[in-house]
C-alpha cells in the first residue's frame, strides 16, 4: 500500500528513493510512542529534574518526519 501511494503521489521517486523511504518511516513510526504517551510520573520527574521536554502529538511528529523525508 504504501508502496502504491509514494508512485501515485510521488511520481519522481525511484524504486531505490521509496524503499529508502519505507525504511526509514516505519522504524521512526514504531519508535514514535515513547514521545507521545508521557506518563504523569514521567512529566513529574522531568520537571523536577529541570527537563524543557515539549510535548508533540503523533500527529506533529509524523507530519514534521514526512516533510523532511519526502522534501516538500
């Protein structure tokens, strides 16, 4: 699938450009949670630690990935 949306919309990628692409999306996608999904106890001890940690949605960091990844 995701295969067949890059040719269609991404009509100047090459074979070798979409599963560079696929190699390196799927990994960030599966890594992505730890970031959005902060538990109170983890908010908690960052502050007290002095974190400046920004929260994200999975939206916003997928989009912001997607962007550097594809060029646009």
């Amino acid at each position: 699938l995701m295969c067949m949306l890059l040719e269609k919309n991404c009509p100047d990628m090459s074979a070798a450009d979409i599963q560079n692409f696929i190699y390196t999306f799927y990994p960030f996608m599966f890594g992505i949670y730890p970031y959005t999904a902060v538990t109170e106890k983890q908010k908690t001890a960052m502050r007290e630690a002095g974190v400046d940690y920004v929260y994200k949605t999975v939206y916003e960091l997928t989009s912001s990935c997607l962007i550097r990844l594809l060029g646009k």
